[in-house]
C-alpha cells in the first residue's frame, strides 16, 4: 500500500431489524416512568385543587322553612277537604328569592296527592264554604313573592284534598313544595303531625 492510498472502507452492514443490538432495554421502568416523586406531587396539587373547586361550587341552601300550623276544614255538605297551611320561608342565599309556584303534597293510605295553592284572590270565596278556616289564615303566601337575602316570609298557604277530613287527619306525610325562579325547588315540611 502506498503512503498517500487510503484504505477502503468496510462494507457497511445490511440493516437487520431482528438482530439489532440493544444495550439498554427502553421498556424499563427507568425509561418508560416519569420519576416518582414529582408524578406524586402532581397528582397532590391537582387533588387539591379538586377538593377546593368542588367545595366552592358545592350546592347551597336557599331558603328553610317549615310548616308551622296546619288546619283542616269539611263542613257536611263538602266532599273536599281544605286546608290552611301556615308556613315559614327564609331566604338563606346571597340574591332575592322570586316564588314561582307553591304546592302541597300528601301522603295518605289511599296513595299521594297534591294541589297548587289557591289564588289570594280567591280566599274570601273559599271562607265562604269554609269558615272555620278564615280565622286561622294569616297574610296569603303567593306567587310572585319576593323574599330579599336575610328575610324571612311568613304566610298562609291555601289548598284542598278529595278525601274525608278524618283521612287527611291520619295522613303519612304533609309537605309544601316552594319553586323559586333559577333555583332548586324548596321543601317546607310540618313540624308536627298534629292537627288544629
């Protein structure tokens, strides 16, 4: 060979996926795993996170309440009987509360009923065929009442049942289902199951 000759080049070799030479195996936990520590401490933060979202956004309680007085009235020549509910509703919430509509419901052994609560408009018509109610209403609880944050609402509430007084007298369950506007409906339950 001659001093200026440069040597050949070996061949190169001819690719060969099965018989590649690997030093390291990239399925390893050390390669395919993120370390541990920082991973965990993600997953710390984005819980929390999570936990504070969740807490802020949480449902809340508009307004409570409750029945506090029910009467009941069927004179001999009614087949329904009405009932005058006296209800309390406070506005718990941070923005006025509208009344949409006001609903009783009950439960007796002859199944669950319910009846919107009657016009104010139309109570001096009902003391007329109910009497004895009149001197336990107070000021009508309607729709379209607005109650502002903090205040509390007390009022009358106006229904009738087709059943015996002596049913509505032995029922499971009285409730008054209060549907504000863009809220969730709010339910007002008796205090006690006794009957004035």
């Amino acid at each position: 060979m001659a001093e200026n000759e440069v040597p050949p080049k070996a061949p190169q070799p001819q690719y060969d996926a099965g018989h590649v030479p690997i030093m390291e195996e990239f399925d390893s936990p050390k390669r395919s795993l993120p370390p541990a520590v920082p991973v965990v401490i993600a997953l710390v933060i984005v819980g929390i996170v999570v936990a504070v979202i969740a807490f802020l956004e949480r449902s809340k309680p508009v307004a409570q309440g409750g029945i506090d007085a029910v009467y009941a009235s069927q004179p001999a020549d009614m087949t329904n009987t009405m009932v005058a509910l006296q209800v309390t509703l406070r506005n718990v919430g941070d923005k006025a509360l509208y009344i949409k509509s006001i609903t009783a419901n009950l439960k007796t052994d002859l199944g669950n009923q319910s009846d919107d609560a009657a016009s104010s408009s139309d109570y001096d018509r009902y003391f007329g065929a109910y009497p004895d109610l009149r001197e336990h209403a107070a000021q009508p609880l309607t729709v379209e009442t607005k109650i502002m944050p903090g205040a509390e609402q007390k009022g009358t509430v106006l229904v009738a049942f087709p059943i015996t007084e002596l049913q509505f007298n032995d029922r499971k369950d009285l409730n008054v289902t209060i549907v504000p506007y863009d809220q969730s409906p709010i339910v007002l339950r008796e205090k006690s199951t006794a009957t004035k």
